[in-house]
C-alpha cells in the first residue's frame, strides 16, 4: 500500500465500523478490520473517517473574481473544510457553452490548472442554443441543467439574461429526452410578486428583511409549477437550495404524482434567521428566513424528503453590500459548511453522523452521477477521505478562512466538530488546520457515465 489510515471509526449512510483504510494510487484498495502496512501510515487515533464532503452547489467567481484567484481560493476554501469535490454552476453569456466551457483555455483548462481539489461542473441553461446543446453538455460529463427563474428584469445579473417558462418548458422536454442522470434544477422563487412587495416597502420608507419581500409562497408557487413541467414532460427534477417550512410536504405532494423530484438545503436555511445572522451581509436568494422554517428543513431531512447539501457559495465581498436595496445577493459558505452542519447537526443530535455523510456525500455523488468512484469508502473508490474530529471547537472568524470573500455570515460563531485532513485521491491537502496539497492537483471530475 502507499497509504494506510489506521485505527479508524469509519462512517457510512449505513453505519459506523472500526476499520483500517488501504490506498493504492489514488484509490481505495482495501478496507480491513485489521491494522494496514503501507509506505506511509496515519494513526486516526479513534477518530471518524468519512469519504470526502461534496459540495453540490457553489458559484466560483461569484460576482466578479477573476475566475483564476477564485478557484485558487476557493478550492483551498474547500479542502480546508474538507470539501474534496466541488460542483460548480458555471453561468456564462448566451453563445455556445460548449466552446466556452471546453475549448482551449477556457472553463475546464482554468479550472485544472487552479484547483485544489477535483470540480465537477453543472449548466446554467438561458436560451434556445443553450437547450439545443443540453445532449453535448450531458456527453461531456454535465448532467445538471440549472433554470435561474427569478433572475429577469431589474433583478438580472450580468451575464445571465432573464428566461420564461417557455425556456423552462422546452429545456426540460429535452432534458427528458437525454434520460437519466441528466435532469434540471430550479431555482424557485416567482419574482414578479417580489417587485410588488419591493415597490410597496420603499413607498414605505421602512427598514425590513430579504424574507419580507420573498414570502414563502414565493418559493412554493414555483415548486408547484415546475412540478407540474415535469409531470407533462417526463423530467427528473432538483430543487436547489430549499427554505420553506412548507417546502418538504410539497415535494411529497408532488412525488405523489409520480414526478421525480428531489430537494437540496444549505446549512444557511438550517441555522441562519433574521435574528442571528446580519441583515445585509446575509442577503441571499432565497433568503434567510425563521427558526420554524430552519426546523421545518431538519424535520425534511429527519424524514427523508431533503436529501442533498450545498453551500450555495456565492462569495460576494463588504463591497458588494454596502446598502440593503443594492446589495449584491450571496456570501461565502465552502469552508463552513461541514463545520456547521457536524456542529450544529451531529453534535447537537438533530441528525446522526450517518445521516450528514448521506445527504452531504453519498447522495451528491449519486445524484451527479460521480458513483461509486465518490462519496462512498471503498474499493475501488478514488481515496477522497477525511478524519474529523467531533470535540474540535473553533470559533469562526473571516481572517482565519481561507475564502476569496472578506466576511463570513458566521463571523464569532463556535463550531464544535471540524476536519483534521483532507485527503483527494489518495494525496494529503490539508493536515491538521494547513495546506500541505498545491493548486493545480484538482481536476475537472466529469459526471455520468463519462466519468
């Protein structure tokens, strides 16, 4: 072997073992109940090792980074949280995506020659010549075709152009076509009634919140159309980045009538209200909203209805935020992510451990496809792993993370469990709080069955 983890607690969707972990290359090659010889040797000294967090929702560059300095930063973010995958919704200009993101010297060369950790890629689809390329996107490993529909009007931002529900419609026949793993994500707020409910407050003059303009019915009705889209079409549907109370029994209500849907969160809707989390800096689409909604999304987890994690990490710096109505939507998350959710989630008993490694890392490497060569440990599997330490307390503070972003929504928080290596295909990029991995050694990972 050229590595061996020895003397774990090893976790699973299916369950904790103690075992010992064997690599060889870049891949698991064995997983033993007795101690393992290899050339290198790390003692987990009783700790818990689970496959590497995937991140299923980010956007890299988010609003205007230079797309280099953000994958260099960011996916050091990533590796420091233990993030060992990355899957990126890369929004470019109508033209082809295809050129842009594989022809030389674009999206995919930037990436590989940048990233610490491996990145997968997902579209975000705005005209006719984006849904006519969906076959060639999925061939070249993008399975999710994401539809941004409340970004039109005065709330588009460059350089996304708004779409209709005739891009919508016509995008999810020919996702439908392509067949499974390909399938669309929705962003679901009706941002028509949001225009009404900003005229009304600053007619006002009265100071509110994100979620004042964005009740929950504005993320409900969407669902609900979509869902029926999907039932006409025969599209497999994901919906990112839930915050609704509500939300969970509506998928189960739309499930009922044989749609395949299925529901993604971020630990920003589990833990994050109007009342803990700054009203300018935290303002983001959906928005933040209560401690009922923030259970309402654990409860869907607890059950089984919400079953994917991302970040959603969009990482808008103060200058981005410098007034409420003009605020840039977004904030960084990357590095948080597994902290808060092993904080908040496992060690305060709202979910069990097995639970986080399901929805964090073997349901997004089954939903994009990247199965059985991630979110699961073993053989044959890429060596993506990490040992997190349950009793680690840090408190959180942006001049100790390693985002390209100046703030975190977290800032002076205390997260009790954090990741102590992260391990990428076999080679160490961060040991015990540093970055011992170089830019460059992440790769662009593509889903499906070109993976």
């Amino acid at each position: 072997m050229d590595f061996a983890i020895n003397n774990c607690r090893i976790v699973s969707p299916d369950g904790t073992t103690e075992g010992n972990i064997g690599i060889k290359g870049e891949t698991i090659a064995t997983v033993s109940n007795s101690p393992i010889s290899a050339e290198n040797e790390i003692d987990a000294q009783g700790k818990h090792v689970m496959p590497g967090a995937i991140d299923a929702h980010c956007h890299v560059g988010w609003p205007d980074w230079p797309i280099d300095e953000a994958y260099r930063k960011d996916s050091e973010a990533a590796a420091m949280g233990g993030i060992t995958t990355i899957i990126d919704r890369v929004t470019l200009p109508p033209g082809s995506l295809v050129d842009q993101i594989f022809g030389k010297g674009n999206r995919r060369d930037i990436l590989e020659a940048n990233t610490h950790v491996d990145v997968a890629l997902q579209a975000c689809i705005l005209t006719n010549e984006h849904i006519e390329e969906i076959p060639a996107l999925a061939k070249k490993g993008i399975v999710g075709m994401k539809f941004y529909i409340p970004y039109k009007g005065t709330e588009a931002v460059p350089p996304m152009v708004g779409i209709d529900d005739g891009i919508v419609y016509m995008g999810f026949k020919k996702i439908a076509e392509c067949g499974l793993p390909v399938h669309a994500q929705i962003h679901a707020e009706n941002i028509e009634i949001f225009y009404k409910f900003k005229e009304k407050f600053l007619a006002e003059g009265k100071e509110v919140f994100w979620a004042d303009t964005r009740p929950n019915f504005c993320e409900i009705e969407p669902m609900y159309r979509c869902g029926y889209f999907a039932k006409i079409t025969g599209c497999p549907v994901y919906v990112v980045h839930m915050t609704v109370k509500e939300g969970p029994d509506v998928i189960r209500e739309i499930r009922g009538q044989g749609v395949n849907i299925i529901v993604e969160t971020c630990p920003q809707y589990l833990v994050g209200t109007t009342e803990n989390l700054d009203r300018v800096l935290s303002k983001v689409n959906p928005p933040i909203r209560t401690k009922e909604d923030n259970e309402g999304i654990w409860e869907g987890i607890r059950n089984g209805i919400v079953t994917n994690m991302g970040s959603d990490h969009a990482p808008c710096a103060t200058t981005h935020k410098e007034e409420f109505w003009s605020a840039v939507v977004g904030m960084a998350g990357i590095e948080t992510m597994l902290p808060i959710m092993l904080s908040e989630g496992v060690n305060k008993g709202r979910i069990s451990f097995e639970k986080l490694v399901e929805i964090i890392s073997y349901n997004n490497a089954k939903q994009f496809a990247l199965l059985p060569r991630k979110g699961i440990i073993c053989p044959g599997a890429d060596a993506d792993l990490l040992i997190v330490d349950l009793d680690k307390t840090v408190t959180v503070k942006a001049e100790n993370l390693h985002h390209i972003s100046d703030f975190t929504p977290f800032e002076g928080w205390e997260v009790k469990g954090w990741p102590t290596l992260t391990m990428v295909r076999g080679s160490v990029v961060m040991q015990d709080g540093q970055m011992v991995g170089e830019a460059g050694y992440g790769k662009y990972v593509p889903c499906g069955e070109a993976y």
